[in-house]
C-alpha cells in the first residue's frame, strides 16, 4: 500500500534552488499542505550521484524524508540538446560552476551547439524534463515524469523564470520560457507536466481551496527573494526591477523602507554588512542589493 497525502500535512520541498521552490510551492498551495523547503529547515544539500534524472530525484527526496521525519517532495530535472546527445542533461546545474551562473551555462550550452550544428532555423531541437519523486521517511518512494519539447534559441530572450529558460522556446509558441508570464510556463512546463500526474495520483482526493488568493499575496515577496536568489542576466535584472516596482505599488504597507532615503540606506547597510560575494553573478548582486533595500533594517 503506498502512503497517501491528507490535508495539512507538511511536505518539504527537497530543493536548495530557490526558483524551483518557489514554482513548486505555487504548484501545491491550492491543496492545504504546508510546505516547507528544504533550505528552510536546514537540511543539507546532498551530493548528486546517480547517473539519471530519476536516480538523482530518489536520492534527494529520500535524503529529505530521512532527516526531517516528513514526506518529501524533490526534483530532478534538466535541459537535453539532441546534437549535444542530451547535454547537458543531468549536469545541467553544474555547467554553471559552484557560483550557479546560467549566463555562463548558456554561453556554454551555445558554444557547443556552434561547434556540432550552428544555429540555422529552426534551431536546435531541445527539451526540458522533470522526475518528481515523493520519498517517505520509510523509505517509499513514487516517481512522476514530465516533458517539454522545443529549440534553442540564441541569443536567449527574456528576464522571467530561471536557468535556461530565456534560450527555450517551445514547441507552438512564439516566445521562450524567460520571455513568459510564469503563468504561462506553468500551464505547459515539464514541472507542471509531472506534477499533473502527482495531483492525478497523490492529491486527487485533497481539496482545492479558495487559500492561494492569500497565498499569492504573501508569495509576491518569496517570487522575488526566489528570483533575486537565481538570476544571472542583465534581462532578469531588468524584469526583476519591473517586479519590485510592482511590489512597492500592490504591497508597499509591507516596505520598512518605501522612501528613497530609508531604501538607500538599507541598500548600503547590507552592502555593507555582507560578506564579500565575489563569486556571484554581478547581476544577481545588484538584485539581493535591491530587495534588501525594500525590507532590510
Ligand atoms: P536541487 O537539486 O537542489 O533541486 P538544482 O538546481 O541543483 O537544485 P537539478 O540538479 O535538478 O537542480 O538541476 C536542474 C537544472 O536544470 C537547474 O539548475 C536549471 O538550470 C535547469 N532547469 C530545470 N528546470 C528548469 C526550468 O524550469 N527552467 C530553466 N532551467 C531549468
């Protein structure tokens, strides 16, 4: 007998990547589980040694269930290029080296595909894939696997989503993942894709609540920490500021700091007090700057 879901169950998010967390987290809120991260409850990180999308989910999820007591939700996933033979595949996190930079994935992810094929329309065939795997602190586990279909674009297009979305345009549609609305991605991403197929199984019987409505008011601030946490381009930078210029307007009573003076300020007292971060993209630097502005005190 597998285990099942019940309503208010806490589920933790076996992810460190906060773009992931953030979408999965937006993925379960409407069913009355409460989840928490992996990062949130110190977990930490397991080394990735298997050698498939599903082994690595396994191992994840399973490492998270052990050390909290609780069912485990993680994700393995990544981008395959035909003419790379499905590189970078479950390397895909690290062809963006220990600082997690995509900007220089991407450029890599580009090279080679200059190198093997060139960029003649249509582009490269490409998809991205996800192996949900729900892990018990017993050891069960349950895989669910999800697909997207597509070409590579370059150069990539668009500040939204993580990784490598912004040089993923899929199948049927005229923009890439980075230049959609998250709504967008969500509705066709092999996340979502897999994802259905856990609802399908694990939530079927758990009921939908009206709970996102607030959830995605106190989530605005979570999408922001998660992009600030991943970007790498100078595009994300600029959609990043769009979004925090939104968020002074729709949730500005929730700024400690909404005026120029008190902003900068805060600006400067976390640049001040944080550790030297030179390995991080510069980019993703002026965004954590910037966010701490809104609430650092
Ligand atoms: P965790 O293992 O802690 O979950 P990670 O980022 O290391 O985080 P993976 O090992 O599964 O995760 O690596 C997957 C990488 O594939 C991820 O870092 C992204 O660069 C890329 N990727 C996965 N899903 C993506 C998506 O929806 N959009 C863009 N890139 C994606």
């Amino acid at each position: 007998m597998t285990h099942n879901l019940e309503h208010g169950m806490r589920l933790v998010v076996a992810s460190h990547n906060a773009g992931k967390v953030w979408e999965i987290k937006q993925l379960i809120a409407p069913f009355g589980l409460d989840a928490v991260s992996a990062g949130d409850l110190d977990l930490p990180e397991p080394e990735e040694t298997e050698t498939t999308f599903a082994g690595n989910a396994k191992l994840k999820a399973l490492a998270a269930a052990k050390a909290s007591g609780l069912p485990a939700l993680a994700d393995d996933s990544g981008l395959e290029v035909d003419v790379l033979g499905g590189a970078p595949g479950i390397y895909s996190a690290r062809w963006a080296g220990p600082s997690k930079d995509f900007s220089l994935a991407m450029t890599k992810v580009a090279e080679e595909v200059s190198a093997r094929h060139g960029w003649a329309a249509p582009g490269p065939r490409a998809n991205f894939i996800c192996r949900l795997c729900l892990a018990w602190p017993d050891g069960q586990t349950e895989v669910f696997e999800g697909r997207v279909d597509g070409v590579l674009v370059w150069p990539a297009r668009g500040g939204n989503g993580f990784g490598y979305d912004p040089m993923f345009l899929p199948d049927g549609k005229g923009q890439t993942f980075g230049e959609m609305e998250p709504a967008e991605k969500h509705a066709m991403s092999h996340r979502s894709r897999a994802f259905a197929l856990f609802k399908a199984a694990k939530l079927e019987g758990l009921a939908h609540t009206a709970d996102c409505e607030a959830s995605h008011g106190a989530g605005a601030y979570e999408g922001l920490a998660a992009a600030a946490a991943n970007l790498s381009t100078q595009a994300e930078l600029g959609t990043f500021v769009a979004n925090l210029r939104s968020d002074l307007k729709t949730n500005g009573a929730e700024w400690e700091n909404a005026d120029l003076e008190s902003f900068l300020e805060a600006v400067q007292a976390w640049i001040t007090d944080s550790r030297t971060l030179e390995e991080e993209p510069r980019w993703r630097l002026l965004a954590k700057a910037l966010l701490a502005g809104s609430r650092y005190e």
